[in-house]
C-alpha cells in the first residue's frame, strides 16, 4: 500500500534521526570519560533482527524500543556504557542468522546476544549461544521450544501459544464453538493452530476446517471460497506481521465475508500498533489477543508512550517489537545488577540472575519463569476501534499471569 509505505519512510527518518542521537550522547560520554567511568568496559550486545526487506520496520522498532530504554538510564545497563552491535538478517533465514551470531560472539566478543524477530532464527542462534555460552534475549520470537531447546535463552517477549489459548477460551465463553484456522504455514503458525484448536475442543467445540497458507502468500480467493462453504461460527487466523494480515483482511472484506456472519478473531500480530493507522479501516471491530497495546492505561505505558511520542513524533507508534526490546534492556540492567550477577559472574550465572525476575512494564506487569525462563505476563482480549481520531486495539478483558501453555 503507498500510505504505508510513505510511513515506513518516515518512519525510517524519525527512527534514524533518533538512533544518531542515541549514539552522539553515548560517544560524547565515552569521549571524555571521568576516571572511574574510564575503567569500567563497555556492555556489549549483538542484536540480530531485520533491518532490511518486508520486515524491516521490525528492526526499527527494535532500535527505538531500545533507545527510548537508554535515554532514560543515561545509556548506562547496570553502571556500564553501552555498545550496541548490529547485524541485519533480514527474515527467516537461519543460516544467516548463525553465521552473524558466530561472527559476534567470537570476532566482536560480545557479551549478550538479542533481537530475532523470527522463530527459526532463533533457533539457529541459540545453538550458537549454547556453545559460546553466551546470553541470548529473545526480543521477539516466538516459538515456544526457543529456551527448552537453548539453556542460554531469557525470553521478554510472548509466545504464539501463550496469546493464542486466552483467544480460544474467550470465543468459548462467547458461545462460540464451531470454528476454523488459517494460519501460515511455519512455526509460529503451527504453534497458534495447536494452541487454538486444543483449546477449543477442551471446551466443548469443534474445528471444522484448518487451513495453512504459504508464508507471504498474496491471493486468498481460494481460502475465502472453502470458508464460505463451511460457514463456522468463528474464523481464527494468525499471520506474521506486516503485508500478509493486512492482505487477508481486504480479501475478507472485498469477498464479502463479514455479511456471511461469520466471526473474524486473531492475534495482535495482525493489528501491530506500529501500522494499525493504515490498516484500521480493514481492521475495525476485528477482536485480537495479545500482550501489548499502544492504548493499554498504565503510568508506566504512558510515560513509555510519551517519551516515545517525544523523540519520534506522533505520526510513529511503539509496538510489540519495541516494548519487549525496551523490557529486554530493562531485565538485563535488573540482572545484571543483582548480587549474583556482579563481579566476573559466569554466563550461567548471569542467565540465572534472570530467573523469578519481576518488572512493571508498559504492558503490565512481567515476570521471568524461575524454570523455564519463558516470559509470564497478563493477555488481553482487544477490539480494533475509532477513538479520538486514531485506530487503537482497546483492551476489555485480561488473562492473568499466563504462562506458555506449551511449556
């Protein structure tokens, strides 16, 4: 679409502009250094995300999360400068994302591992990790075996199973219980049928039809036909943000599926704040599940969202990306900090530092299970409306303190 892309654009500007900033205060600081602050080494952190391609604004909702964090913390994680390194891999493409890891841990000698928007990226890095023993954040990804499968890994984002099952109990709730799945046809979209589907038939109802599409699919007309022959209750779809939801959506809305009475139910992925402006029209009344609006009413997701609104402008909005890259300097700074993690800890030592971890995020509160190292968070139920002007995800119920169902 032209509208976003002329969003992107400025987006990328605002972002960028921001991000020079960032960097003059933390050269300025390292240039001209009082004595102590001279002796203490940098932080360094290997941030692997996509900065480039369909999926860039990923990335630089990576960096503005981030900066927004640093600015408020005099650039400082745990007392120490900050050094940010990093590498685009832009998508899935695991191998690339393995040879960046291995590039960061051993050539730049890095002390953290972060970002990865992408399921299979991360599994790729985490391997890299667990053999460098070095900490890895998941700043995004969202497959649940990412810390079962790497001991390195701390998670501070969600996963798909975790804010899909809520969904699936609320449609119950709702009376809903013949429904169907379109989802991607890759991990993460694997995750939220199983998570859908178990959830729906433990409560009673039934799954007429799951249907996977190919990852950046473009025409739909085929899925449209075969649910309007089934005519469920309710329709579940789970896409990877960007191009794909906002695609499905105009097929649904241009094939006349809302006048069939059908219900359109999805998870936040496809309704990211960060572009729901352009899509809004497509999207409105459309209920989702997530961890994280723009509109959630908290003090602490109003200043996040002020100091946002602050260094990039109204026209740019923190998303999901950008709140779990803000908790992830957040949960390293209160790790690090903590007496089991000062003076030379190991890497175990630090990765045990995060667990049990508790903060109050702009998306509520937060906390890192002490055995999994999986991320448990409150998931609300969402309803895409007009207020004030602006497309907004309005959350009308929560999911206390979910956990990974899957786990």
């Amino acid at each position: 679409m032209p509208t976003q892309c002329a969003n992107d654009a400025t987006e990328k500007v605002a972002i960028d502009a921001a991000r020079r900033r960032t960097l003059g205060l933390l050269a300025g600081t390292l240039a001209a250094p009082s004595l102590a602050f001279a002796r203490v080494r940098p932080l360094r952190i290997g941030i692997i995300g996509s900065w480039s391609g369909p999926y860039a604004a990923g990335g630089r909702q990576f960096d503005a999360g981030m900066s927004v964090w640093l600015a408020a913390h005099n650039q400082r994680i745990a007392g120490r400068p900050v050094e940010l390194l990093r590498r685009d891999v832009p998508g899935s493409a695991p191998e690339q994302a393995r040879r960046q890891a291995q590039d960061l841990v051993e050539g730049e000698r890095v002390d953290l591992l972060a970002g990865l928007d992408f399921s299979s990226n991360a599994y790729a890095v985490g391997a890299v990790a667990t053999q460098a023993k070095v900490p890895l954040l998941v700043m995004n990804a969202a497959s649940s075996g990412i810390t079962a499968r790497c001991p390195f890994a701390v998670r501070v984002s969600f996963t798909i199973a975790q804010v899909t099952m809520p969904l699936a109990r609320w449609a119950i709730q709702q009376g809903l219980r013949d429904a169907c799945t379109v989802v991607a046809d890759y991990a993460s979209g694997v995750d939220a049928e199983s998570a859908f589907v178990s959830a729906i038939t433990a409560g009673g109802g039934r799954i007429g039809a799951m249907l996977r599409v190919p990852l950046n699919t473009l025409d739909y007309s085929a899925y449209m036909l075969r649910l309007r022959q089934l005519r469920p209750q309710a329709v579940f779809f789970f896409l990877p943000s960007g191009q794909m939801p906002a695609t499905f959506l105009k097929f649904w809305r241009d094939r006349g599926m809302a006048d069939t009475g059908i219900r359109l139910l999805a998870t936040g992925d496809a309704t990211d704040d960060h572009y729901l402006e352009g899509i809004g029209e497509l999207a409105d009344g459309l209920v989702t599940s997530h961890h994280y609006s723009f509109a959630h009413e908290s003090a602490a997701n109003r200043r996040f969202t002020g100091v946002f609104e602050t260094e990039y402008g109204s026209h740019l909005r923190p998303g999901y990306f950008a709140v779990a890259a803000h908790d992830a300097l957040a949960a390293a700074d209160a790790a690090m900090s903590s007496p089991a993690a000062r003076g030379g800890a190991s890497a175990e030592q630090l990765v045990d530092a995060f667990r049990g971890l508790r903060l109050e995020s702009p998306r509520g509160p937060i906390e890192i299970d002490a055995h999994t190292r999986d991320i448990v968070q409150a998931v609300y139920i969402r309803r895409t409306e007009r207020l004030d002007g602006r497309w907004i995800n309005r959350e009308f119920e929560r999911f206390e303190r979910v956990r990974d169902p899957a786990l």
